[in-house]
C-alpha cells in the first residue's frame, strides 16, 4: 500500500470568516476524508479585523513571528499548499516556509484568491521588489479562480504552471427542490453577506435603501457580516433610521442558509482592490438569489449581466436603487434569474468538483 501525501496547509482559517479561511477550511476537511492524503495546518487567521487587511501593526508583525517556529513542518511534508496575503507583507510572512521548502525539494503550490498580486508587485521598487519576485518565483504551481487572473502569476512563473480552480458553494447551501418552490418573489427581499467594508459597496447599498424607503419602494433588506471597529459608527447611523433593513452581525452557516432561503436579491457593489471571485454571489446564486454586483477584478469570469443579474457601477448608489426598482416591478424576471443561478451553481460549483479539479492539480 502506498504511503499517503502529506500536504501542509499554509493559509488562514475560520474565525474570522473571510472567501480564503472558508476555501481552506474546506481544503482541509476534504484532504483529511481522502485516504490519499495526510493533512498538516498551519493556521495564519489574525483574531482582529479590520478593514485595512494589507496593513501591518506591531500586534501582527509579532503574531507572524510567533508563527515562524512552525516551519520545521515543512520537514514532514510533500507539498507545501499556501494561500497567501496579496502585500508584500502579505507574501513576505511566508518567506522562510518557501525558502526552506524550495531547499528541501517540496512541491510549493501557492492558491492566490484575488487580483491585487500583479498590481502589488508592479507598485513595489528596489529591494522589496526583489525580494517579492524571489520568494513568488520559488512556486511549482500556480492556482487562480479564473483565466482573468492568470497575469497575478505571469512575472513569476511559466504560464503552464498557472492553474484555474473555480471556487466552490458548500454542500449544504445546495437547497433542495420542495425549499426552492417555497421561496417567495412576491416581494422584495435583499441581502448583503461579507464583511462591512467601504470597499465592499456596504455604505452604497445602504445609501441605496434610503432611497428606496423615500420614494416609498416596498422592500426588507437584511445585512449580515464583520464590522471593522473603524465603520461600526458610520453603519449604525443607517440601520437606526432605516425601518426595513435588519443587521444581523456574523452568522455561521445553518444562519447563512435560513438567510439565503429567506432572500431573493443578493447584492454586493464591491470595488475591493483585493477582490478576485467573491465566494458569496456563488452561495446567493446556489440558493436561488438573483445577483446585483460590479464588473469588478474577476466576477465577469462568473457572472453574466442580464443572465445572473446586473451590474451596477461603483460608488454610484442610485444605479443600486435604479436595478432595485426595476426587480421590484419585475417579480417573473426576478424568479426566473433566480432559478436559472441555482442550476449554474448546481452544474459548475459543488465542492466535489472543486476538490476534483484541485487532486488534478496537485498531482499533475
């Protein structure tokens, strides 16, 4: 009998909850339920949030150092599977695991989730420069969400070592037919899922549903997610004056999916500039949601205008209010979108497929 692969996971993992701690929380659980596989971890989650994540504090450089001792990892292991931030501190906090790995002959397959990585590294000069190429140039393999996102890997490696892995839903976000035949489109019911960030479009949205409520437009809005201590005060300005949209703060996933199966509109007018396939229009889209986004960083590889839903534009709230009404009066268009996303996500996002195609990748 052969001896399973080891792999060492690198990367953050719930809590908090973010598109990659989720990613690799299922990379992890899935690889440990394979019998071809032994799973080692390394959890790099930073227990506070805040919006500025490329930022670096004291508190985060010293919790990085702390981190370093369990490099000796990279001994017991074959493949050295890493998510890395999109910073330069972002990818700098891995040097001495890909430095060692790259020694040692391990395979180093480095998952990026955004499109920030090839602009960061264009913004860098001199030295850090150099040393961002190096330690990014030390991967086998690269993996990106889509053909869009390939060029985050272009200065560093061959383009046949750049993979695409389509990101996933989890399985019980997959509702079955009797709960999607119950859900309602009579009325309008919207739902922002991510962290409250500006980037995120948050404070468009809710600018957006001031609007609604003065020119009288019927609707229920619900807003879940993290709030940095920095906005926490902006935000609560909104929810005490908007009398049909409810804050529901963090919710694990049995909340994610009543509030799923609750909505039927799922917006998110994100600008983020670390953006790469926001995980959420995928789960809203696998329960049944029509999707309001942007045509931003790599959600045009996902996402279809008028087939998914529709885009709006940046910072421009009243195109928020403007798709909105137009839902609001088109309730047969809205429910037909809707179900249409439900057997995309079916077809394309199951985690069965995401972990298929990733073995694929590991052992090509």
């Amino acid at each position: 009998m052969l001896k399973p692969i080891k792999v060492l996971v690198l990367g953050p993992l719930p809590l908090p909850i973010t598109g990659v701690s989720l990613a690799n929380q299922v990379v992890v659980e899935q690889l440990e339920q394979h019998p071809d596989y032994k799973v080692d971890v390394v959890n790099t989650s930073f227990s506070s949030f805040d919006e500025k994540l490329g930022s670096v504090s004291f508190k985060k450089i010293m919790f990085y150092l702390k981190l370093q001792v369990f490099f000796l990892k990279v001994w017991r292991n074959d493949i050295i599977y890493i998510t890395p931030g999109q910073t330069f501190f972002g990818v700098f906090k891995y040097a001495l695991y890909v430095i060692v790995a790259s020694l040692l002959g391990k395979q180093i397959i480095q998952h990026i989730h955004g499109n920030f990585l090839g602009k960061q590294y264009q913004m860098l000069t001199g030295l850090k420069k150099s040393i961002f190429k190096y330690i990014m140039s030390k991967t086998d393999k690269g993996i990106v969400l889509s053909d869009s996102l390939k060029l985050n890997f272009s200065a560093f490696i061959l383009e046949k070592d750049i993979y695409v892995l389509k990101n996933f839903v989890i399985d019980e976000l997959f509702l079955p037919d009797k709960t999607l035949e119950s859900k309602n489109y009579q009325e309008l019911r919207i739902v922002y899922l991510s962290n409250l960030m500006e980037e995120k479009g948050i404070f468009d949205l809710l600018e957006a549903l001031k609007t609604l409520e003065k020119q009288n437009i019927s609707y229920k809005a619900k807003i879940a997610g993290n709030i940095a201590p920095e906005n926490k005060e902006r935000a609560q300005k909104y929810f005490d004056v908007l009398e049909h949209t409810e804050y529901l703060g963090v919710v694990n996933v049995p909340q994610k999916t009543e509030l799923f199966t609750w909505s039927n509109t799922f917006v998110l007018p994100t600008y983020y500039a670390m953006e790469g396939q926001p995980i959420s229009i995928l789960e809203a889209m696998a329960t049944g949601n029509l999707v309001i986004t942007t045509p931003h960083a790599g959600i045009p590889d996902v996402f279809k205008n008028g087939v998914n839903g529709y885009y709006v534009v940046t910072e421009q709230p009243l195109t928020i209010v403007d798709r909105l009404e137009y839902i609001a009066n088109h309730k047969e268009e809205l429910q037909t979108i809707a179900l249409h996303n439900v057997k995309q996500a079916r077809k394309e996002y199951p985690v069965s497929k995401f972990i298929s195609n990733l073995l694929v990748i590991v052992s090509a």
